[in-house]
C-alpha cells in the first residue's frame, strides 16, 4: 500500500474526530445542583479523613451551608428570570431551567434542610455510655444484636455518612424534575434511590424491622427501576431520540428529519403506549399511588423516623414534578390516552389510602396510608391538564412537605423504654401528659384533612378547583369524599390524645435540642402562614406554572 493511500486513510479517520463538539454547560443555571453534589463528595472526604468525634460536627455544618446555598442559588436564578421570560433547555438538551423545575427544586432544598435537622438529633435517647446518640445505628455493618454492635455502642460511634447520604439524594431529586430527556430522568432517579436504600436500613432501635424495610423497597424499586427503563428503550425505538422535544414532535406529527434506520419502527403508537405506560408506571410507583403503594406502609414504618420523614416529603416532591414534565411535555399529544388511566388511579388511590388508613394501629403506617391518599387528591391536580393543574401541584407539594417533615419530627419525640412510642393505644392522653406537643400535633393532623385556616385546605381547594374547570367534577365529588374519610382517622387521634386517660405505663415525651424545635416550628408556621394567606404563595406557583419547550 502506497503512503498517499496509508496518509488518506488517516486524513479520513480524523476528519470527524475533529468536528465532535465540546459540551456547553451552563455552570451558573446548574448551580444548585453542583453545589449540594460538591457538598455530598466533601462530606465523603469528611468521613475518610476527621478523626471520628469531629465528624458529626464538620457533616452537620457542610450540609447546613450547602443546603443554604443551593436554595439561594434557585433564589438568584428565579430573580434574573430564569422561572419566567429567560426559560429555556441548559446542558445540551438534559436539564430544563424553568419555573416548575426552580419551583420544586427550591421546595426540595428546604424540605431538606428542615429534615436535616431532624437527622441531626441527638437529645432523644438518654446518652449511651457517655456519649450522645441519635436515631441511626452505631456500626451501620454489624450484624444487629452481635458482639460487633454492642462493641460500636459502647465506643459511641455514630453513623455520620447519613449526611452525605442525604445530600447525594437531594441531588438526584433536584434532578429529576427538571430532567428533559429520558436518560437524564433514568440517572436522577438511581442517584436519589440508592442512598435512600440505604438510609431506610440504619435504624438504630428495631434493627431488624429496619432491614427488612430496606429490603422491601430495594427490591420493589429496582422493579419499578426497570420498568421505567424498558419504557425508555421503547420510546427510544418509537421516537428516535430520548430527547423530551423530539418525543414529543414525533407524537404530534410535526418531526422532519427522519433517520432511514429508525424509519421502519417510527411512529409505532404500540412502542409509544406500552413505553409511555411503564415510564408512567416507574413514576407512579415513586409517588405510592395505588396499585403501585404495597412499599409504603412496611417502609415508613420500618425506617428511622428522620428518614420517613424525609422521603414521605421530598420524594413525592421530585417524583410529581417528573410526572408532570412527563405528561405535559412530552405525552400532551396523548392525553386523551392517558387521562382516563389516570382517572382510575387517582380514584382508587384517594378511596383505597383513605379506607385502609382507618384500620390501622401505628401511627406511622397511619401516616403512610395518609400520604397514599394524598397522592390521589395531588393527582386530581395532575388530570386536569392545565396551567392552574400544574400551580395548584405545585403549591400543594410545597405545603404538604412540610406537614409532612412536622407531624414525623413529633413522631420522634413520643417514646418509651423502647424507643419511639408508635403504637396507637400509647398516645392515649397525651394532651393531658404533654398539652403543648399534642396540640402541635393535631395541627398537622388538621392540615392532612384540609381543615380551614391551613396549608392543607389550601391545597385541596386548589388542586380541587383545578381538577373541577379542566372537566373532572366528578373526580372533585371522590375528592370530597375521600377527604371527608380521611378526616375521620385524623380526628380520631386527636381524640385520643386530647379525651382519653393516660396510661400509667404510658410513653413519656422527650425534650428535643433546639433542631427538632427548629423543624417542628417552621412546620407549624408554614402550615398556619400557607393557610391563613395562601394568595401571595398561590400566584408565586402560578408564576411558575409554565414549562419550557
């Protein structure tokens, strides 16, 4: 072979090597993102490199000041128009930088920040040898109830990676919302899943249950896992593209440039209804809507209470605002497909979590049947298909999070000799024993029955509404109705605590340091200040309510 031919060979070989593109990133948009990621790896290097009675401080501090700064930097991008006029797609393609995405992300950070200080607790439980500890294991690797563990104890270790464990699933959570292509959704939802995998199985008393708890959702979230991703392949197939825009072209009819290889499967409506049905499947399952809920009454229960707290809040957070990206960027095209599928789900999940509710017995399955429920009614919002669905969404997951973190912070402080005091029949009277936490109490079991005067009534009345003026008033009726059960099981507890004797060998309320103070009471002003004047919070998610194409 001559050497002209050999250097034409090579000439033609990097001929497009060179004409790759570098990658544009918009650093300053993705900002709240990098900034809890950086927080989460430093917090890693913290865990490698402190000695072990400084971490616990240096983890609390990092994730304090990352969590701060990630919400002022959603601050900042919301105040240069980012929400509104300057919307638009960053990351080449994968992150969308609009209102909806800055909305629940800034939702997400505080959710965080407010479970932050619960997973930072360490007054509960009288100190352990000398030394303070709090609602995680002391050896998350020991075999529970092994010479290892009692050993840990006795050390007084704590788990301090819970921190950039939590971090590194608010990361993934801010991702997910804002995700505008498939892979992207796909890479958030493994990032936040896996640290709470993990987070679920920490528990410090009732190991076992613990355990069993994460294995539970493990399992079961892989399955959702991989459904969402054969969803994804047969989009893939469907449209082309994983890209939200290119999907939803396709759908519409409108795509011009057609590769001749993916020609023969394009725009198989078979590929684009089972695809669509599984990525809507994986999604529903994160928001435990029935009949994709059986993980949510054994892991709530099972879970250290800080974590319940915080999954039952952010997760439903970032899942909802995926789902609504989803349906109203992508699938609009489709809506007349997926509307009554979602009709169905929506029903049987504010009747189904409302029934079941009433025959529970622990308080934090009762709270878990209670967050199924609430699913439906945010669903109504979801079928309604239009810009006040999308605001009435927004603005009920921003006030239920925080009821939600609240009423599980006092959760934590009821306790026995073995630990949290979760059985019903435990807190009986203690209005009488504790007025003060039984009456914070029955205002977040106010605001989960949408009572007046709080963030929950807010909330129903304006996914309700939503649901009514985009044709669903029969919905609205079920709503109603559903609301109307559920408040029996809600003021059935403040009965008890308020009009029933106490027990003798009742539980006793422990004084919490002033973080769970600090969680329960921006809980309890939240809840009153979303209540009493929604107005100006109501047209900040309206403001929000649009996404970008």
């Amino acid at each position: 072979m001559s050497t002209a031919a050999v250097h034409s060979l090579w000439t033609t070989a990097a001929d497009p090597i060179a004409k790759i593109p570098t990658p544009h990133i918009e650093y300053g948009q993705l900002s709240p993102t990098l900034i809890v990621v950086g927080a989460a790896l430093v917090g890693v290097l913290i865990e490698a490199f402190v000695p072990r009675k400084s971490r616990y401080y240096a983890q609390v501090f990092v994730s304090v000041v990352a969590l701060c700064a990630a919400f002022a930097a959603v601050v900042g991008l919301a105040a240069d128009g980012y929400g509104t006029t300057k919307a638009h797609i960053a990351a080449m393609g994968a992150i969308a930088v609009d209102g909806p995405a800055l909305f629940l992300q800034g939702t997400i950070l505080l959710a965080g920040l407010v479970a932050l200080f619960t997973f930072a607790e360490r007054r509960l439980d009288p100190a352990a040898h000398g030394s303070r500890v709090d609602s995680f294991a002391a050896q998350a690797a020991s075999v529970p109830g092994s010479d290892g563990e009692k050993a840990a104890v006795k050390a007084g270790f704590t788990t301090t990676e819970v921190f950039p464990l939590l971090l590194f699933a608010i990361a993934g959570m801010l991702v997910f919302p804002s995700a505008n292509d498939l892979l992207t959704l796909f890479v958030a939802l493994e990032v936040f899943s896996l640290p709470l995998y993990l987070l679920c199985a920490l528990a410090r008393r009732k190991r076992l249950m613990s355990q069993e708890a994460a294995v539970k959702y493990f399992l079961l979230g892989a399955f959702a896992s991989a459904f969402t991703l054969f969803g994804i392949a047969l989009l893939y197939g469907y449209a082309g593209s994983v890209s939200y825009a290119r999907i939803a072209q396709v759908v519409d009819g409108t795509v011009t440039n057609v590769d001749p290889a993916l020609a023969g499967t394009m725009g198989n409506d078979a590929l684009l209804l089972i695809g669509g049905a599984m990525i809507v499947m994986g999604l529903l399952f994160k928001v435990g809507a029935v009949p994709f809920h059986m993980w949510t009454p054994d892991v709530y229960q099972g879970a250290p209470t800080p974590v319940t707290g915080f999954m039952a809040a952010a997760t439903k957070v970032a899942a909802f605002g995926a789902l609504l990206r989803l349906l109203y960027v992508v699938l609009p095209g489709m809506r007349w497909d997926w509307r009554p599928v979602m009709w169905a789900v929506a029903i049987i999940t504010m009747l189904g979590g409302a029934i079941v509710a009433i025959t529970q017995t622990d308080i934090k399955r009762l709270l878990a049947y209670s967050s199924i429920a609430h699913a439906g009614f945010i669903l109504a919002g979801v079928i309604a298909t239009s810009k006040d669905g999308v605001s009435s969404v927004l603005f009920y997951l921003a006030g239920y999070s925080f009821v939600t973190i609240g009423a599980f912070a006092v959760v934590t402080l009821v306790r026995d000799a073995g630990g949290e005091a979760t059985h019903l029949s435990k807190w009986a009277g203690l209005g009488r024993r504790s007025p003060l936490v039984a009456a914070v109490f029955a205002v977040f079991l106010l605001a989960f029955a949408g009572i007046p005067l709080t963030s929950g009534f807010a909330g129903k009345f304006a996914v309700f509404k939503a649901a009514a003026a985009g044709g669903a008033a029969p919905l609205v009726v079920i709503g109603v109705i559903s609301s109307a059960i559920a408040a029996f099981f809600y003021i059935r507890v403040i009965v008890l605590m308020f009009f029933s004797e106490p027990r003798p060998d009742g539980p006793t309320v422990a004084v919490p340091s002033p973080l769970t103070m600090a969680a329960i009471g921006l809980g309890v002003a939240v809840t009153l200040v979303l209540g009493v004047a929604p107005q100006y919070f109501l047209n900040l998610a309206s403001q929000a309510g649009v996404f970008v194409r």
